[in-house]
C-alpha cells in the first residue's frame, strides 16, 4: 500500500512538472497574440477617451468640424501639426527650464 502512494506522488510531481512546462510553452507562443489584443484593447480606450472629450467639449468639436468643411482638410492637418509641435516644445522647454529654476515661494 505504502509503495503506491509513493507511485501515486512521484506520477502526480511529474505530471504537476508536465503541466508547468506546457503552460510556460503556451505563454511563450501566445505572446504575439496577447501583444495583438493589448493593441485592441489601448485602441479601445483611445475612442472612448475621445468620445468622453466629445460629450464634454462639443463646442470644441463643433469648430474643428467647421474648420475642416470651411477649409482644406490638407491646411487644417498641416497647422494642426504645427501646433501640436509648439505644445509639445512649449512642455519640453517648461519642464527644462523648471530643473534649472527653482520654484520661488
């Protein structure tokens, strides 16, 4: 009797091993696919962070309408990336300029 317990648990241990390896096989080959569903997912809550900004700022959305039918979509994209270039170096030039000053209080 004693001996088939002992059977019991060395067949358990190696089958416990087995099935750690094949999980460890599986993530391995299921990283590309959960890369893929992570891309799914971030593009999900983009159109709902747009969405909210919608519903919060309809005027805001109103006037980017209007700029686009008013003028060339090829204009508005341009001096939209031209001001997204000013706010993104207006950020990078406060936040330098921050390390080097201090705050006065």
């Amino acid at each position: 009797m004693q001996q088939r317990l002992i059977e019991l648990q060395l067949q358990r241990g190696r089958l416990l091993e087995r099935i750690a390896n094949q999980r460890a096989q599986l993530a391995h080959h299921a990283e590309p696919v959960d890369r893929l569903l992570h891309l799914g997912d971030r593009a999900a809550a983009i159109a709902r962070e747009c969405k909210r900004t919608a519903i919060e700022h309809p005027l805001t959305l109103a006037v980017a309408v209007g700029a686009v039918l008013v003028f060339r979509p090829r204009t508005v994209w341009r001096w939209t990336r031209r001001g997204f270039l000013a706010w993104r170096s207006f950020g990078a030039i406060r936040s330098a300029l921050a390390r080097y000053v201090a705050p006065q209080r």
